[in-house]
C-alpha cells in the first residue's frame, strides 16, 4: 500500500546535516586509510644494495664520480668531501627498530662511539622514543626518506613529499632537524647516474648534502659474520664511510660483526665519527621551533591513528565476514529443515470464511487487480477495503466493480494502522487477513495462509511476497532481496519462533489475538512490524506459510525504492526500541528479544553500518594490497551469496536466470541498501520523525485470469 501524509508526522528529517556528517567520516576514514596506505606500502622493499643503479653517466661531472662520499651540489661548482685518513664513519641506514637498533646503541656506547643514524620517517614515527636516544647519547640523526622511496626514480612531487615529511617526523620525535641526506638504493660515487645525479641536485635545492659510501658491509645480504668483518674492514689507512644497517630484518650479524671489528680497527689506529666530523662539516643538525615540533608531531599522532584505524578495521572485516559466513550457514540450515517441514500438519483444515481488509490510499492504479485476485481465493471471504482519505477515485474504483462480498469504507485521512483498525472494526470473521493495496493473490494464497490457525498457539501468519514487477535490472534486484533475504531469513525466524515482521502485502492474523494487545498502533512507520512484535510479546506464535504466495508491486525507481526502503528501516528501529524489554522476558516474548532483536540487531543494523567501511577497505586493498588477493576474497563472499541465491531460488520454486545481476548489484543496489541504514540510524540518533512516504504506483500486476467473468 502506498503511505499517505499525516499532520503529527509532517516534521521533515534534516537530510543534508546527516549526509555532511557521512561524507566527513567517509573522508577522515578515507584519509587515515590513505595515509596508512602510503607509509607503510608504497616504499621499496628491497634493502639498500640490492638495487644497482643502470643509466647514463655522461652528466655526472668527473670530479664527482672520483670524489668523496659527502657531495655538496650547490650552484657553481659541485664539490665533495672525503673523511680525514684513519677515521672512519660508521653509518646505519633502515632504522630505527625496535630489535635492533637498541642492540647497536649499547655496544657502540660500551664502545664510546658515535656514529650517524640515516633514519627512514615511519620508522621514526613507529618508534621516536629510539630517535631521541640517538640524538641524547650524541649520535648524528640523518634522512634516508619518509619511506624508504627511489629519489631517483620518484616524480618531483613525491620527492618533495618524501623529503618534508621526513624532517617533519624527526623535528616531531627529536625537536632537530637536518641537513644530511642518504638517498635509498644510493651507494659509491663512481656508480651515479644521471637520473642519481638530478636527483642529487634536486635534493640540494631543498638544502641537503648528499652522504654516499666508500665501504658497503654488505650486511643486507646476511653473508655471516666473518665476511661481513672482511667486507667493513678498510685495505689501508684512508678514512671510510662504512655502510651498516640497524634495520630491515635480522641484524645479528651486523652486532656481532660490530662488536669485533670496532676493537680491531682501534688497535690499528683507526677512530670512530660522526659523518660531519669526519670530513669537517659544521653540525648539520639543528633545532626547530614549537610550531614546527607542534607540526611534527601532529603528523606522528595522525599515522599513529592511522595504524590505529586501520587494525580496527581488519578486526571488523574479520568479525564481518564471520558473521556473514555465519548467517549463510545458519539461513540455509534453517531453510532445509523448514523445507522438510512444508508438508506439516497444523490440524484439521481450516474452513471458516476470512475477512481481507485492504487499506487503500491513491491505489486506483492497482486496487482492481488486487481486488479480482482475492474474490478468485478458492477460500470463503469477504473483502474490506478501506479508503483513507484517497484523492484518485480508489473507492469509486472498488464501488464500480459491483462484486458481491466487497465492501468500501471511505475516512478521512488518519494513516494506514487507524485504515486497519476501521477495517478491523467491521469484518465479520475471526480470522483476519490483511493486504496492501498493489497486492496480487494467488486463488489458493488465502486458503494456505490461514491453515496455521488450526493449531491455537498461533497468533499470526506470514505469507510468501514476491515481486511481480521484476523486469529490468532494479525490479530484479529485489526480486533476489525478496526470496534470498526476507524468505530465507522468515525460515530462520519460523524455526527459532521470533518472526519479528508479517509483511503488510500479505498476513494472517488471529482476530482475539489483534483485539488482546490493542489493535493496530500508529505510533512508528512500520506498523506491521510493531504489530508483529507486539503479538509475540503476548505470547502468541507467528509463523511463515511459503505456500501462500502473493505478487506486489516494488518500487520502479531508485528515487521510490530509497522512500521506501527509508520508511521500513527507520520503522524497523523504531519497533525494536519500543520493544527492547522482550530482551530480558521469558517465554515468546524472550524468544523475539533474544533471537530475533539480536538477529536484526546484528545483520540489519550493524553489518549495513560496516559496509561502506569494507568498500573503503576493498578499494585500499586493490590500491595499496594484493589486488589478485582483494578480489579472490570478493569473488569468494560473491559465490557464497550465489551459492545461497541457487539455493533460495529453488526452494522458492523460481528459475535461477535473474541471478546473473547478483555482481552487479554489489554497486549499485547494496550501497543504496547500507546508505539506506545510515540515513536512518542517523535520524533515530538525531530524536527527529520521519513522515509517510508515499509510493507512486503503475498498476503493472494484473488479476488472475480466472476473475475476468467478473463485472
């Protein structure tokens, strides 16, 4: 039935507030995840060395490709220096990490060392408190970039990224800054390139030196301990700037090697320093302002929430794909035992005559079709229909039809729970049904509704709604909603005895059942699933009867599909807050709150909510991820909801062709669903009433064809 405006719900949600708040969440999530994405998956995961420079070389001036390891590429004449004889430089580059670095410190103090810390911007940020106790026990703190990136092989933007980035952490984490850089992948002199050499270049103009090596460990490759003493010890007394990683992987060898070779080149007549002490440089390191520690720090507290959100995140997919998993499990279980079922006996037939009320507002596209399916029921009735207030000539409709048994009642507008009641008020028959106006019986649709009644437990019935109108990409959308989610879970529902919804289009109800709680109330938008509620608090039992089928009209537009969808889920909550104390009762009441609450709790409120955070997370994986590995996961959550809609399908007796959309409707239709949710949830968080929603129809279901003797 299509909803009608009523004065004391006229109070319009605020719609664009709660899309502001939606789309800045979406955006800090989307920011924190990118941040994420970018420090910790798109640097080099080769270690230093394992990447040999290959290009032209004739741009490099010769002076240069022969000269020190700390290079000055200032205007004018490039220039170079070299250690002082005997001194050597020790150098680590990768850190600072937590195993490792902490290891070096204490032997090089034991030692009374100093060397340079070519330091990687995430490192430092993941662990300041190891960058502080450089700079404390008066090391020389260094960059090596923000994530270990290619300088020479980055754009331009990335480059001036990298290197801002860096020094901002450090200023952050130790209150200096500084002037020397270590380029990654970078090694002697004599290997530059060109593109190494722009690059250098480059990095001058944004104030650095360039610090190179003369003797590599070779420590990243792990060749043992005696070959890494070999591969840092010097062939003569020329001073050296020796590479070494505190970083990367296992770095035992690298303590171990250290440990001796210190002592030993000592004995020789070596000394140990610092990259500026060595070749003479003035301190390149130096202390910044609060506003740019304030910055810097503001910078390590965001990648830090970043790493935060994002193992919030993986913990949520984790418990959201559980549950999905979960809920396919248990709804196609619960589907086969109810499938077992379909043949039980409630009692000896029911035969008693019905009353059908059909509440009617603007439905004179529909109503006689509807009309002509109920008086074809192979079951004795009498219909009501009930028209509220309508402005199209609906009562006119049913009156010029002139089909004994049909009765109007014309009201002012009053909403859809009082038409029900009015209706209610004057059927003649203890057993009622009741239909919504776009509504389409099948001749035996009536008959198998009420068999249930035979037993005297039962309060309600639910009957089997499919969608009529399915063509076209949206009509088979929810055709797939209809028969894989609402049918699959009244299965569920109708085993665990906690259906929480008879559906408006087609129900059952127990005349004194409806009389004991009150009637219908009007109090939320979704009428039937308060009422349904209601009725199992008191203890009656409602139950689904698949073999009553009848055909509705859905929604043909996006735009009427959101109204309508909106009205139900903002109902829905609505129900279950005026019912949360079934939660803590016994008996059927217990069993709505316990199983069925907790059951749309789970899968109708929180999993919508969490979808567009897996849809921000599915698009961080094929960015930033494995993209194969992304989409073998979706593919498999899409063969388990197939695998569900094969099944669904067959038991509802349907051909399995409209699932061929099912991949398509995870852009589209699923995202209008959670957005659905969302809008809702906000609004029952904001205390504002949404008013009725009225759905355009078209009238596309027609009557059997058995009704056409009819006048």
């Amino acid at each position: 039935m299509s909803r009608r405006p009523v004065a004391r719900r006229a109070k319009q949600v605020p719609l664009r507030t709660h899309w502001i708040v939606l789309t800045m969440l979406l955006v800090c999530l989307s920011s924190m995840l990118l941040l994420n994405g970018y420090t910790h998956h798109m640097f080099g995961a080769e270690p230093d060395g394992a990447v040999k420079p290959v290009g032209q070389v004739g741009a490099v001036p010769p002076s240069i490709r022969t000269g020190g390891p700390v290079i000055d590429a200032g205007p004018g004449q490039p220039r170079s220096a070299s250690p002082a004889a005997r001194t050597i430089a020790l150098t680590f580059d990768d850190g600072p990490d937590p195993v490792w670095t902490p290891r070096v410190l204490d032997l090089l103090k034991a030692q009374h060392v100093h060397a340079t810390f070519f330091v990687v911007g995430t490192a430092v940020a993941a662990h300041p408190e190891l960058a502080r106790r450089i700079v404390a026990e008066g090391h020389q703190i260094a960059a090596h970039t923000f994530t270990h990136a290619n300088l020479s092989e980055a754009a331009g933007w990335r480059r001036s990224l990298e290197l801002r980035q860096s020094q901002l952490i450090l200023a952050g984490a130790t209150g200096v800054s500084t002037t020397l850089l270590r380029p990654p992948y970078s090694a002697e002199t004599g290997e530059l390139t060109d593109r190494d050499w722009a690059s250098i270049q480059a990095t001058r103009e944004s104030g650095y030196l360039t610090v190179l090596t003369t003797q590599d460990s070779e420590d990243w490759r792990r060749p043992g301990t005696a070959k890494v003493i070999a591969n840092s010890t010097p062939r003569g007394t020329a001073g050296q700037v020796l590479l070494m990683h505190d970083a990367g992987g296992d770095r035992s060898q690298t303590v171990a090697a250290l440990a001796k070779l210190i002592p030993t080149l000592k004995a020789r007549g070596f000394k140990f320093a610092t990259v500026s002490d060595a070749v003479g440089l003035p301190s390149p390191t130096h202390k910044v302002g609060l506003l740019e520690r304030g910055r810097g720090l503001a910078l390590i507290g965001a990648m830090r929430v970043s790493d935060a959100v994002l193992n919030v995140l993986t913990w949520l997919l984790y418990a959201a794909g559980a549950l999905c998993v979960l809920r396919a499990i248990t709804t196609v279980v619960a589907a086969r035992r109810h499938a077992r079922m379909r043949d039980w006996i409630w009692g000896p037939p029911v035969t008693e005559p019905v009353s059908v009320i059909v509440p009617a507002y603007n439905e004179s596209a529909g109503i006689e079709a509807a009309i002509r399916s109920l008086v074809a029921s192979d079951h004795p009735l009498e219909v009501i229909v009930v028209d509220d207030g309508s402005t199209d000539g609906t009562a006119d409709v049913v009156e010029a039809m002139r089909i004994p048994g049909v009765r109007v009642i014309r009201q002012a507008n009053s909403g859809k729970p009082i038409a029900l009641n009015t209706g209610l008020q004057a059927a003649h028959f203890n057993l009622i049904v009741m239909v919504d106006g776009d509504t389409v019986f099948e001749p035996d649709a009536v008959r198998m509704l009420v068999q249930p009644f035979a037993h005297p437990s039962v309060g309600a019935v639910s009957g089997n709604a499919k969608v009529g109108n399915r063509r076209g990409l949206l009509g088979r959308w929810q055709h797939i909603e209809y028969v894989i989610g609402f049918n699959l879970d009244r299965r569920l529902f109708d085993l665990a005895e906690c259906m929480p919804t008879v559906p408006g289009a087609v129900g059952g109800f127990r005349r004194t059942a409806l009389e004991r709680i009150g009637g219908l109330s009007d109090v939320t938008l979704a009428e039937d699933t308060d009422l349904t509620m209601a009725l199992c608090r008191d203890g009656w039992r409602v139950v689904y009867e698949e073999r009553a089928v009848a055909w509705t009209e859905a929604p043909a537009s996006l735009d009427a599909l959101w109204r309508q969808r909106y009205r139900w889920c903002y109902g829905t909550l609505q129900a279950m807050w005026k019912h949360r104390g079934a939660w803590v009762q016994r008996g059927q009441s217990g069993k709505l709150g316990r199983r069925g609450l907790t059951y749309l709790t789970l899968f109708q409120v929180l999993l919508p909510l969490l979808a567009p955070v897996v849809d921000v997370f599915a698009i961080y994986g094929l960015v930033f991820l494995d993209p194969l590995r992304v989409g073998l996961v979706w593919l498999g959550f899409l063969a388990v909801q197939m695998a569900m809609g094969v099944y669904a399908f067959r038991l509802d007796g349907e051909r399995a062709g409209p699932l061929w959309t099912l991949p398509l409707q995870q852009f589209v239709y699923r995202q209008l669903m959670y957005l659905v949710v969302i809008q809702s949830v906000f609004t029952a968080l904001a205390g504002s009433r949404l008013r009725w929603q009225r759905m355009e129809r078209y009238g596309s279901l027609r009557a059997p064809a058995s009704t056409e003797g009819f006048p």
